[in-house]
C-alpha cells in the first residue's frame, strides 16, 4: 500500500473518497467500488484491496472494467486480490483521472465484514497512504465472535423481557416507535423514573439491532455517566439499562456543560440503532445510524408520561394516502403524465396549507427504489433551487431532507434539517412516497445563504420534480445522484392556491431533433440502403454531379445521422469511399466487408438510440409508441430480406429471365415503399383534430389497407 517514492506521504485528508454500491455481501458476490474526487483535484495512481475488519489480509478478487487504466495485481501468485493504476506508455504524460470504478468479487468462503482501502496519488510526490475507506460491507452469513470491548464494567445481563411498557404514563415515562407499541414490536424504545432519592433517573433503552442502541437528550431537534449497567442481546433485541444522575457533574476537560441537567430543564429525547466499527486500537464505535428518532416536545424525565415522535421515517402510511383527490378543488396537484392517478404517475406532488396558513403541507411519490425530489425555482433551470428530497435508504429506511440546490452539483443539506417537519414516507411496489409540513414562510437557513428559504407566501415558483439513484458515501450516509427523469412545471405556481398545474411543453429543440432523427433513419436512411444495395445495376453508369446515382442516393443520407456514436460511425462512410479500390482490385471485398459493416452498425445503433428516446419524459410519448417503433423495425427486417430474397431469385439460371426483370421488380419495391409511406400519412392524418373524424374512421381506413 506504500508507493515506493522515497518521500513521505500526506498527513491531511486526501481529497477524494471510495464508494461501494452495496452494504451488505454474500459469498461470491459482487461489488461496484468507486474511487473519485471530492473537490477539483484529479489524481494519477491508486491502489485499492478489502480487507476483513480488524486484519490486514487482502481477500476476495478485483476485475478492471478499463484495462487502459486499471491493473489488477496479485499480492500473493494467482490472487487477483488487489487493483492499481495502469500506465501502458511511458512516454506520454499520466492520465489524469477523476474517477475509476472496478468490480470486486467476494471469496467463496465466509470472510465476516469487510471494508476496501486505498492509496491514492495525486502526483508522485503527493499522495496518502492507505487514507481511503469505505463504509463497512457486512457479511449477515458470518458468526461474528465476541467483542474484545467490555460492556461495563461488572454489568448483569437481565432478560430483554425486563424491559417492557408495563406502568408507562403510571409509574415511569416511555417513549416508543412506533407509538404505542411493547417489545419485541418496538423498533425502538426507552423508558425512565427517578429512584427514592430522586437524584437517579433510571433509564432502559431497547431495540432492534445487533450493532447498537442509542438514547439523548436535547435542546432541540437536532442531533457519560453511567453505573449500575444491565444488558441483554436476544433474537435481534439489544437492550441496556443504566443509572445516571439527575445532576450529573461535568465531563473532564472541555465542554463542561455537556452533561445536561435533568432536574431543571426538560429535552427532546432522541433514539438511533445502527451498526458499530471495529476500530484499529480494538475499540468498537458507533456509525451513521440506520433508524432514528426524536420526541415531539420537549420532555421533563423527572415526570411521568407517555411521549409522542416525531421522525424523518418512523411512520409509514400505505402510498394510498397519496391520491389526485380533490386535486384542483381541495388541493393543488402536478403529475406527470398530465392527468394520472399513482400508481400510474411517474412523479407526483400535491400540497394544501393547513388551516392556520402559515404551513404547506406537501406530498410527493414517484416510480424510484432511490429519490424523489421536490423543487422550487425562480425559473425553469435547476438551480438556486429550494429543495427536499425523499431518500430511500438501501436498507429500507426513507428519510426527507431540506436541501439547497447550487446547480449542475450535488445538492447541499441543511444541517439541522429544519425546514421539515411531520413527516410520513412509504415504500410499496416501487413507489416511493413522502408527506411533510414545511412553512410559508420558513426561517432562513443556518450559515450562508439566508435566503435559501423560499417564502411561499409571497411570490410563485416553477415546480421541479425528479427521481433517480442513490449513492452510499464513505461516511455511512446516503446522497442523491444525478436524476434519471425530470419534469418541471410550464409556469409558476402559487402552493398556497389551489390549482392543477400543467408539465412544461416539450422544448423545440427536442422536437426537431426527435423528429428529423426519426424521419432521417425509417425514411431517408432506408431508403439509401435500398438504393446502394439493390438499384447499382439499373443505374451503372448513371451520374449525378459527378457521381454515380445508386452510390450519391446513400451518400446523402449520411448527414441526417443524429447521435455522437451513430453519427461518428456515419461520418466515417464517406472517407471510406474516397479509398475505394476498383471494382477488379484485391482489396475491393475487404473494403466491402467494412464498408457495409459500418452502415450496418449505424443503423443498429440509431434504432437503439430512438428507442431510448422514447422514455425522455420531455418527449411525454405514450406507452403505445414503443409498439409504434417495435412494428416499424420488424417490417424493416421483413421487408428488407423479403426483397433480398427476390433479387437474389433473378439471378437464377432456372429463371431464365430477360434483363427487363430488373426494373420490374425494382419499380415494384419503390412503389411498395411509397405505398407504405402513404398509408403511415394517411393513419397520422386521422389525429389531427381540423379533421374531427369518428373513431370508426380508423376501422375503414384499416379495412382499406387489408
């Protein structure tokens, strides 16, 4: 892991991070891994392994997906266990690189949890050794041996069954999720009294995980001490129970009023469950809690009663409750597709203000296992942007985020996630779904960009909506990446109006480029093949500015070609044919070969590129367009080898047809092709609405063409 540089390595935090796109692993399995910048520094070398936690032993197998940078290195003879940089010319500069992925495959045999670490060289004096580390990928399979890391000192380990909601609100305070619930159903739980001499709270915390549970106590809502400790592991169930004084005295060293005074002030209590790291020294720490939440009001554990949540995903409605009811009438609504109902909606949100008017209350649901996403813009481009995010964890967990959006960046967070409030999420058949209350007129953001906030009440905005993937960072989190589908209202909206919004119009130029691409390769480009391949003997010595008519026809096609590969590809036709050899010289069949292999490769790919085209959601197509192309190409295929077939047929000498039979069958094709063309016209002219024909048209013209 040690670049042998003679020079020492960097001691500050490298600008870069490694991602992995799973959590958890089984034998056998793979994982993508990312090593990219975070800021604007690119880098020359990297050095990648996974390792158990808590040994150094590389395991497992890497796979390069660009041999031209990547190098997979064996650690030990034929291991495969380790992947570096590729340089294959010394004689030209490194390539800078801003991102490399690579596939790692787990070994066949249990490994327990491991975590991928890297060396990363921005230049070769410059690089941190060993710096780079993923979150932990856990091995569920695995038998995880005892921890080197006492509980506590002379801690008893009571039943789970001792921790229970029995006297909650009679004798002692609780606090559960979800509410109302008695172990072993609370995802979390915690309850609290003071003993006899009311200078000890009494405190039990329990929950489903097998990393750790966690209580606090705070002033807001934003995210030492102890004796007489309990614990207890059982089927999934951490639980502890601890004393902790009323008024405990201060922690050593700094931050003296860290130890919250429970007898004078009362606090939001938070419960979080995550997984826990083995760290170098032995010791075990906690990560980025999975689940988390926090109470409504603040509470006096000096008291008894029963506490309500609040969170970011511990209640979840069924994505029913996210409807187009009363959209237009009790409540503003904008989906896409215009006028669907979920789950037929792509993307969703309706919002309403509640009675007071000083809260919007928002819903927003979409098609995606990653984001979706709500916007407020003061125009129709992404970004300075008022946003909220609706973010499926990979374990299931959905938590809404208040974030800012910069442009073209990720967008950033607010730290104390402020601007939400009341927040339910689901996750059913692929819809992900949120509701939340945001106000009006919201406080600005804490820091920089004070307006950051939209005041709602006061003006109207461009709604955004987008859905797509997400990505889990090295600090456990989980980011949104670039959207896969986004949609954006024609005008501003006023959310504290009630009003069914319409989806921006399809931009002109997504138009011309949809339509000259389809018009060039199932017209244009059909046509010139036809030409070039079956018409050069009507026309062998025919010219057309110079140039044979049969070879021109396809030429001129070339230029319709839309699409950077497909375009590159045709691009390269005409250069081929200013080396085209003789027709009697021997290098004439290999430009041939390449000659059709070309074209051919360029009409595969256009087909392909149109039929990606058909989900752009600005294009707002319906679902019958993709049967629409599919028919198209089929009848291409068909047509194209039916026609093959025939030409092929007069060349046979059992035929014995006269020269005459050429032009026969080729003013047949072309009258085939127009006839074709004909009826599509005639089919498209049936929707235009100055003809306002019945419906039965469609059948009569239909029973005309059969």
């Amino acid at each position: 892991m040690v670049p042998a540089h003679k020079v020492p390595g960097q001691t500050s935090s490298p600008p870069y991070e490694l991602l992995v796109d799973k959590q958890t692993y089984s034998v056998g399995e793979q994982i993508n891994v990312t090593i990219q910048q975070t800021g604007s520094e690119t880098f020359e070398g990297f050095y990648i392994q996974a390792r158990p936690v808590g040994r150094n032993e590389p395991v497992g197998t890497f796979t390069a997906l660009d041999d031209d940078i990547t190098l997979v290195v064996d650690c030990a003879p034929d291991t495969q266990n380790a992947v570096g940089h590729r340089r294959t010319n010394y004689s030209l500069p490194i390539v800078q690189k801003t991102v490399v992925s690579v596939i790692w495959t787990a070994p066949n045999v249990t490994s327990g949890d491991i975590q991928f670490r890297a060396t990363v060289l921005q230049n070769f004096t410059t690089f941190w050794v060993n710096a780079l580390a993923s979150p932990v990928i856990t091995d569920p399979t695995a038998t995880q041996g005892p921890t080197n890391v006492p509980i506590a000192t002379g801690a008893t380990t009571p039943s789970s069954s001792t921790i229970t909601t029995d006297g909650c609100g009679v004798t002692k305070g609780c606090y559960g999720v979800p509410d109302g619930c008695s172990p072993p159903n609370c995802d979390l739980l915690s309850t609290w009294v003071t003993d006899a001499t009311t200078e000890t709270v009494i405190v039990e915390v329990t929950g489903k995980s097998d990393g750790y549970v966690a209580i606090g106590f705070s002033r807001d809502k934003i995210m030492s001490g102890v004796s007489n400790v309990e614990v207890a592991y059982s089927n999934g169930l951490l639980s502890c129970r601890f004393h902790r004084a009323v008024r405990q005295t201060a922690r050593a060293g700094t931050g003296a009023d860290q130890y919250f005074d429970l007898g004078n002030s009362s606090y939001h209590i938070f419960l979080a469950e995550g997984p826990s790291e083995v760290q170098s020294d032995g010791s075990v720490q906690i990560r980025r809690h999975t689940s988390r939440v926090y109470s409504d009001q603040p509470v006096d554990v000096m008291s008894i009663g029963q506490v309500a949540a609040t969170s970011t995903g511990a209640t979840t409605p069924p994505s029913a409750t996210i409807t187009t009811d009363g959209c237009g009438v009790t409540k503003g609504c904008y989906g896409v597709p215009d006028g669907c109902s979920p789950p037929n909606c792509d993307l969703l949100s309706t919002w309403v203000t509640d009675a007071t008017t000083e809260t919007v209350i928002v819903e927003v649901t979409g098609k995606s296992d990653g984001y979706v996403a709500i916007g407020f813009s003061r125009d129709k481009i992404m970004a300075d942007d008022d946003m909220y995010e609706c973010v499926r964890h990979p374990d299931g967990n959905i938590e809404v985020f208040s974030s800012y959006s910069t442009g073209h960046s990720r967008p950033t967070r607010d730290a104390t996630n402020s601007g939400v409030s009341n927040v339910e999420v689901a996750y059913s058949n692929g819809l992900l779904s949120c509701r939340f209350h945001r106000a009006v007129r919201q406080t600005a953001r804490a820091g920089t960009g004070a307006d950051q906030y939209f005041d709602l009440g006061n003006s109207s905005y461009h709604i955004f909506l987008a859905s797509g993937p997400t990505q889990v960072q090295s600090d456990g989190s989980v980011q949104i990446r670039r959207h896969t589908s986004r949609v954006y209202s024609e005008n501003p909206v006023d959310v504290t109006s009630i009003s069914l919004v319409a989806t921006a119009s399809t931009p002109l130029l997504v138009k011309l480029h949809a339509g000259l691409m389809m018009s060039a390769w199932m017209f244009t480009v059909s046509i010139g093949a036809v030409l070039a391949r079956f018409y050069k003997p009507m026309w062998p010595n025919s010219t057309w500015c110079g140039v044979k008519v049969w070879f021109a026809g396809f030429n001129a096609t070339i230029h319709a070609v839309m699409g950077i590969i497909v375009t590159s590809l045709a691009v390269i036709q005409p250069f081929m044919s200013l080396l085209r050899p003789g027709p009697d010289e021997p290098n004439r069949v290999v430009f041939n070969w390449f000659h059709w292999g070309f074209g051919t490769a360029a009409r595969i790919m256009a087909i392909i590129v149109m039929f990606l085209g058909l989900d752009f959601p600005a294009m707002d197509l319906p679902d019958e367009a993709m049967y629409v192309l599919a028919s198209w190409v089929a009848w291409l295929v068909l047509s194209e080898i039916y026609v093959i077939v025939m030409f092929l047929g007069l060349d046979f000498p059992a035929m014995d047809l006269p020269d005459e039979a050429m032009y026969v069958l080729a003013s047949w094709v072309a009258w085939q092709a127009l006839s074709e063309i004909y009826v599509i016209v005639m089919f498209l002219g049936l929707d235009f609405p100055a003809m306002d024909l019945p419906d039965e048209a469609m059948y009569v013209l239909a029973s005309w063409v059969v």
